[in-house]
C-alpha cells in the first residue's frame, strides 16, 4: 500500500532530524587526526570525529550504525581501533590492540567482528568490537600485510604485503594463512569481486592489477595500470574496477568482465597548489569510493586536501570537496 502524504513527511522529517539516516561521505584526515563527515548532496560538512594518530581505513558496519577507523600513528606507532557511533556522532570507544601496533587494513565481518591488519607485528586480528577487545591474532609474517579483504560468507581473509608483493589467504577459523601467491613488486590495492570472489590486487610499483582465483590465488589475468596503482574497489554492482594511480593522478576504469580499461580520469588540475607527499609535490589520490545510491564515485585527492567528485555517466570530474589536511580513506554512510 503507498505511504500517505503525512507519512512520508514524517520520514523526511526523522532523516533530516538524524543524520544516520543521510547518506554522508567519512573522509579520513590523516595529518589532522580527524573523520569528516561530507554531506554526499553537496560536500558540505556535517560532522566530525576526533580519530587517534593518523587515521589511515574506514570501514562502515553493514547496518550502517558504527565506523571503525584505524589509528597507524606518526613517528609514534599507533595501538588503537576506533568505534564512531555514525547515530550519535560520537565516539563510542577505542579498541586497544594489546601490544601490536601500526593498524592499517580493516574490514566488517558478517558476524559484527572485524579483521585489521598490524604492521609491526606482522599478525591479523580478529576483534570482538562489540566488546572491545581483541579475540586472536593470526601471524601473516613480515612482508608488510597492509590491506585486507574478507570473502562474502566471512571465512576467509586476504591480505597484501607490500614489501613482499604478495597476497595471501587466511582462512579465519583454522587461524592460518592457507596460500600465498607473487601478485608483483609493491602489492598493495585489494578488493574481492562482489559477485565472482575473485581478488584484484593493486601493485604500485609494477604498475599492474592481478586478478586471482579466490581459493587457490592462482593468478588469472594480469592488467596494466601504469602510474602507481594504490587502490582497487569495485562498483556496488561489480561491473567496473576502480583503480587509482597514484602517481599519474588517474582513475582507471576497467570493465570487470572484460577487464578492459573503459575510461581513465584525470585528477590534477592545472594550476592548483600540490603539497609535498609522499611522491613529491602531486595530486597523489588515493582512497576512492563508488556511492551505492548514485552514478558517483569519490576519490581523496591527498596532496589537494580535496575529494574529486566524478559523474561515472560520463567519467568526468564535476566537482572538488574540501576536506581536512591529507585525506586518504573514504567510506560512505548510508
């Protein structure tokens, strides 16, 4: 039966009165210690977190309720998780990481727990969030596991070393990485297909995307993506990879199934003033997020302090939101 008038005003009401049940965008401010919240309708803030040292991943929960941002630290390793309450705009606790430190890569299981990985200890935790604490540590190895991904059902786990240029398989109930496959130098950018399984993986400094089986990481195609791909995220619907090239200020968009490169956008801008990064004086994107709700996709324009707001119509970008200093992770709450 459609809602009456009043009901629907009544749900326009309760959106606009609980930012929850608007759409934001989460940036991730590394050099201020802070998670913006970017209104997905026209950039404006709407909110912030204070994060731990250097925010680096965001990942929100599949109810859209909690954020968890992991705190890498500076010249001082950081030992924390952070749980943002996406309701109440506040921050509900900081998982401490019982003496591991440099979290980086994190991600929901269906369960409500969560994997991250841990730099200097070489290990993947598992972490019961809802208590706060840290449930088992599973040992990666050195190698520098950087980024993870999980499977749909949650089972399994993949992780990118970057010194290595590797991927491995970590099958989450036994506690042991089951298979670790070359990907190529600088292996860094992970995502798992939404609807194949398969695992792309970004290798910055090979300047290529792997393709690999999800169970044996047997390597399946090899794509070029020159310029130092960092990150790979797939559209909601898994037609199209997202591949940002670091050093060339690109997007590449290749199709899934084809695995053809349909598009690449620039991300520079003429005359704009690049700060100093880790590449030199650039744009240097980085995280990069598709909207599930809309043909949009962002990407944090690190050395800008800026998101690149682009029209996946046309491959265009149509936009720059301003952020705080030296965006990197994204995440989109819905």
């Amino acid at each position: 039966m459609p809602r009456s008038v009043p009901a629907l005003l009544l749900l326009a009401a309760c959106a606009f009165a609980n930012p929850a049940l608007a759409a934001d965008l989460l940036v991730g401010n590394k050099s201020a210690d802070t998670v913006w919240r970017l209104s997905l309708e026209d950039g404006r803030r709407v909110g912030a977190f204070p994060a731990g040292p250097a925010p680096h991943e965001i990942v929100v929960s599949p109810d859209g309720r909690l954020a968890l941002v992991t705190h890498y630290g500076g010249a001082e390793p950081g030992r924390s998780v952070g749980v943002l309450d996406l309701e109440t705009g506040k921050v509900a606790r900081r998982i401490r990481l019982d003496g591991h430190a440099r979290p980086h890569g994190i991600r929901w299981l269906p369960d409500g727990r969560a994997v991250v990985t841990v730099e200097a200890t070489g290990s993947l935790l598992v972490l019961d969030v809802q208590a706060g604490t840290v449930e088992s540590a599973i040992e990666v190895g050195e190698g520098t596991g950087h980024m993870v991904e999980v499977s749909a059902d949650g089972t399994l786990a993949y992780v990118s070393k970057i010194a290595d240029g590797t991927v491995g398989r970590v099958d989450l109930a036994k506690g042991e990485v089951t298979h670790v496959v070359e990907s190529g130098a600088g292996a860094e950018g992970l995502a798992v297909h939404p609807l194949s399984g398969d695992v792309w993986v970004g290798n910055r400094e090979a300047g290529t995307v792997t393709v690999h089986d999800a169970d044996t990481l047997a390597l399946r195609y090899t794509l070029q993506s020159e310029g130092f791909p960092i990150r790979v995220v797939f559209t909601p619907d898994g037609r199209h990879a997202l591949v940002t090239n670091a050093r060339t200020a690109t997007l590449a968009v290749f199709d899934a199934e084809t695995r053809e490169r349909v598009a690449e956008v620039p991300l520079a801008r003429d005359g704009a003033a690049y700060r100093d990064t880790l590449l030199g004086r650039a744009a240097l994107p980085i995280g990069v997020v598709a909207d599930p709700a809309k043909p949009r996709v962002y990407v944090a324009i690190s050395g800008a302090d800026e998101v690149a707001v682009i029209d996946t119509a046309t491959w265009k970008v149509i936009d720059h939101w301003p952020t705080g200093r030296e965006p990197d992770a994204l995440a989109i709450a819905p």
